[in-house]
C-alpha cells in the first residue's frame, strides 16, 4: 500500500478525481453546470491595483479557478472523442 502523506500519492488522488469530476461533468451535458464552471474558472481579485501582492485567500482562489477551468477544458475534451 502506498503512504497516503506523500506528495505523489496526493497528487495521483486528485488527478483521479479531476477525472471522474470531468467524467461526469461530460456525461450530464447540462447547459448550467457547463455555464457554472466557465462563470468560475477565471479569477479576478487584485486587478484593480496592479502593485498588490496576492496573499494565502487569493492564492486558493486562483488554484480553485485553475482547477475548475482544467475539470471544464476535460470535460469538454471528453465529449468531443
């Protein structure tokens, strides 16, 4: 059995759900779900000050909508086989 604390380990889970995440997102094929994650997976936080340092919140924000754009881009790619 694999350590569960190990970085790859992690990462290998995550890539496992972003999978099945897509999976489903491309089987339901619903217009609001699809419509829901392109609304989230940009972020615009700090752009109103060009000289501001994104702390912590902003950077999970901007993973969040990194990860919601790749489950949208796979979905979409799943679909198109």
């Amino acid at each position: 059995m694999t350590d569960p604390a190990t970085a790859a380990t992690l990462e290998g889970r995550l890539l496992a759900q972003r999978k099945v995440l897509a999976r489903i997102v491309a089987e339901l094929k619903s217009p609001a779900l699809d419509a829901y994650l392109a609304d989230r997976d940009h972020f615009e936080g700090y752009d109103e000050d060009p000289g501001a340092v994104p702390d912590d919140g902003f950077s999970i924000e901007g993973a969040i909508s990194d990860e919601l754009r790749l489950i949208r881009e796979l979905a979409e790619a799943m679909r198109a086989r």
